[in-house]
C-alpha cells in the first residue's frame, strides 16, 4: 500500500465513523429527518426484493445505516476489502445526504445556505468514495484479468489449430 492509500482511507473514513456514532447516540433526531427518505425508499425496495426483512421504522433504519458506515469505514481505513468498504459507504451515503441535507425544504436563507454546502460536501465525499471503490491499486482489476484470458486462450486456440494443421500437411505429405 502507497503512503497516499495509507493516509487517504483512514481520513475518508473518519467522517463515517463520527457521523455513525453521532446518529447511534442521536437516532431519535436522524430518524425524524430520515423519515421522509424511508417512507419513499422502503416500499421501492420491499417490491425490488419481495419477500426481504426490510424494516419500515425510520430509526432502525438509521442504526442499520450507521452501523454499515462505522463497519466500512473501519474496513476502509485498516485497507481491509477497500473497493467493497468504498462502495458500501458510497451506497450509505446518498440516503443519508438525501434525509440530512434537503436545502430544498429550508426557508431560511442561512439554513438553505449551509444545507447546500454540506450537500455539496457530502457530493464530493461521494466522488472521492467513488473513485476508492474503483481504486486497484496499481494491480489489474477482475475485468481486465478476464480479457486478458480471453486473449491468451484465443491466442493458444490460434496456435493449436496453426499446429494441427501443420502436423496434418506433414502427415499427408509422409502417407503420400
């Protein structure tokens, strides 16, 4: 791991765990400000998945949702599975933008003035998340690793029919 990994993903993370503790020890608050979320998210997602335990309860869902964060950015910050702590943080993160931030709702100028700064914070964690997600570390990721097989083997199939074809001209030439 480079010197830039090892201090990047603690300090991506640590936003994460402050803010999952923060919503553990405060659910009652975020579950009110989540409620709008959650009462459009969960029937999406209890029809894309029917038949799943997915809870209705704002605040379940925001201690779930910290829970996630706190475990991710652990894992995130330690290097331990950062592509998937990435993405499960950057998945976290939308929800909690969404149900934290609305500008759109504010009436105060002020207010609406700082939601929209936090929100536009919480975007721009969401591209440095984004591209952790993606981040292999200099090492060919699963895609690539894939084609390139793909290729050896077609270049190997080439080779061996070039073979078969050269070993059946000589074998033709010895009978004849």
């Amino acid at each position: 791991m480079t010197i830039t990994r090892l201090l990047a993903r603690p300090m991506l993370a640590s936003i994460f765990v402050v803010g999952g503790v923060n919503a553990l020890r405060n659910t009652e608050g975020h579950a009110a400000k989540a409620k709008p979320v959650t009462d459009r998210v969960v029937p999406l997602a209890q029809r894309a998945v029917p038949g799943a335990p997915i809870p209705t309860d704002a605040a379940t869902l925001v201690r779930i949702n910290a829970g996630a964060q706190i475990l991710a950015a652990a894992a995130l910050a330690t290097g331990r599975a950062p592509r998937l702590s990435a993405t499960v943080l950057a998945a976290s993160l939308v929800p909690t933008t969404l149900a934290g931030h609305r500008f759109w709702e504010e009436t105060d100028p002020q207010a609406t003035t700082m939601q929209r700064l936090q929100f536009a914070k919480n975007t721009s964690i969401l591209g440095g998340l984004l591209l952790a997600g993606v981040d292999t570390e200099g090492k060919p990721g699963l895609a690539w690793r894939a084609r390139r097989a793909a290729k050896d083997v077609r270049r190997e199939a080439k080779q061996v029919a070039k073979d078969a074809r050269r070993e059946a001209k000589l074998a033709r030439a010895h009978l004849g």
